[in-house]
C-alpha cells in the first residue's frame, strides 16, 4: 500500500495540481470582508489580491481542527500509512494543532501511522517538498526512508524573496508604518528569507531590476547542481515578473525545470501583491 501524502495550502501548489495527485489538502483560512474563506477552495489568490489592492484587509487562522480529525479518521480506518508535510510551525499554529489531533484520534486509533513533519517551509518551498514528497511515495520508498529523505529536503530548501510594497507588511505589523511610507518614497525593495522557518530579513535594495540580480547571485552563492533541480518561483498576482525571473534563471545557469504558481491568500495576505519568491536547494538530494 502506498504511503499517503497529506498538505496544507502554506504549499501555494494549486487545488487542482494536489487533486490530480491523490495528495489530501488542509486549506488555511482566509477572513476577508467579514466572511471566512478557504484558501485555493472557495476563494482564488487574485480576489484577496484585487481586495487589497483596494484597501481592504485580509486576515488568516490557521486550517480548521474538524478538517484535520475528520481526515486523520479517515486515514486511521483505511490503514494507510501517511505523511502530512506541514507549514512552518514558524509562520502558523497548523502544525502544533495537527500534533495535538493527532495525539486524539490516536486514542481512538492506535494503530494510525501518521507522521507529521514540521517543514520549517512556506510557499512553493514547502510546495516542492510535497511534489517531492508524492514522487517518492509513487515510486514506492519505504515509509521511514520517505520521512529521512523528505525531513532533509525541508532542510536544505532555501527561500528567497522580495515583496513590492512595504505597505502591506505594515498593514499585517510587520513593518511600522513610517518605515513603510520612507520605503515606498525611496523605491525600496527589502529582500528576505526563511532561516528555521522563521521570515529573516537580508538586506534593502533600491529599485526592482537590482532586487531580480540579487537573488540571482544569492542562487548562485547558495545553490547546488541547480541544473538538476525543480526551481521553483512563486508571485503575488505578477506573473509577468515570474517569468522574467525564470528567463534570467535559464540564461545564468541553464535551469530547465521550473513550477511557478500564484502565492495563495494566506501568504499573500501578509506579503501582498507584487510578491515575488525563489525556491531551489542549497544540497541537490538524489533521491
């Protein structure tokens, strides 16, 4: 029987994409104009991004406990042994949630063998491991191999990224307002990444093309046999700025493999339109 694999849509791979795979997804939730909202299930990532574009605010919580219950249940009957490649526990209360319901239905169903990986992940950085995560369990890898080996991609997968307007980290307390309005003036763009699933500042760039040639050279100063990888690229309603990504990857390092795919309402949320991210790892893992 093979192994299961379950995400949440901290991964922003598309509905449809996980569908197609048998992969079980856990929505987070998207609160916008007092109504609540599952994220990639009932509400696309460019209505929350039209939304703030306008001036309104969207808000998250994390994915719904009943959801989870309702599907480790049914994982536990069917006796399926399942992954469940989580969020970072960094950015989200889902993972420490999917622990304590786990913890319950195994009182009801002892014999449930679920394993929950806090990836330390967000976006097509946790999107990727869960791509890699299902190619794995096709193929047939053994249930502890599949978890050493999908617990080291968590590991080695590197996050870069860049949002377009300060303001909406303001909007969400990220940022203090004054530095928002300063930045914006001054066209500058602040450049990021995840270290211990925690959102890390790197350093303030002035204008986009000069954040494009940086994370460039951060990819080639952390990445690994990047000709071999999946490189991943995901944006806040911009595609047009993902692609220009992607051409400048192809010409510096002959990459050929890539997913993009929107930031979904949960992450967008927070980071806002015009966000662009790079995913790609720091130790190619042949597995």
């Amino acid at each position: 029987m093979s192994i299961h694999i379950v995400a949440d849509s901290g991964c922003d791979l598309p509905y449809s994409f996980l569908q197609e795979r048998n992969i079980s997804f856990l929505p987070l939730i998207v609160h916008l104009n007092n109504n609540d909202y599952e994220d990639f299930v009932t509400i696309e990532p460019k209505q929350v991004y039209d939304a703030m574009r306008n001036g309104e605010v969207a808000k998250t919580s994390q994915a719904s406990p009943l959801k989870m219950r309702e599907l480790f249940t049914g994982l536990a009957e069917s006796g399926r042994p399942a992954v469940y490649i989580a969020f970072s526990s960094q950015l989200s209360g889902t993972y420490q949630t999917a622990m304590m319901v786990r913890e319950e239905v195994l009182e009801q169903y002892p014999e449930l063998q679920l394993t929950i990986i806090d990836s330390k992940c967000a976006s097509l950085g946790l999107g990727l491991v869960v791509m890699k995560a299902s190619e794995l369990a096709q193929k047939g890898m053994p249930y502890e191999q599949l978890c050493e080996t999908i617990s080291a991609y968590c590991r080695h997968m590197e996050h870069i990224f860049t949002v377009d307007d300060l303001e909406f980290l303001a909007r969400g307390g990220r940022i203090s307002k004054t530095s928002a309005f300063v930045g914006g003036i001054l066209n500058i763009k602040p450049l990021l990444h995840v270290e211990d699933g925690k959102l890390i500042p790197i350093e303030k760039i002035r204008g986009r093309k000069k954040v494009f040639k940086r994370m460039i050279e951060l990819m080639e100063e952390r990445g690994n046999d990047l000709q071999k990888q999946v490189i991943g690229i995901s944006h806040g309603d911009d595609e047009e700025a993902a692609l220009e990504l992607k051409r400048m990857i192809e010409e510096k390092f002959g990459c050929t493999r890539f997913f993009i795919s929107p930031i979904g309402g949960a992450i967008g949320a927070h980071a806002g339109p015009g966000t662009l991210a790079l995913f790609f790892l720091n130790e190619y893992i042949d597995a």
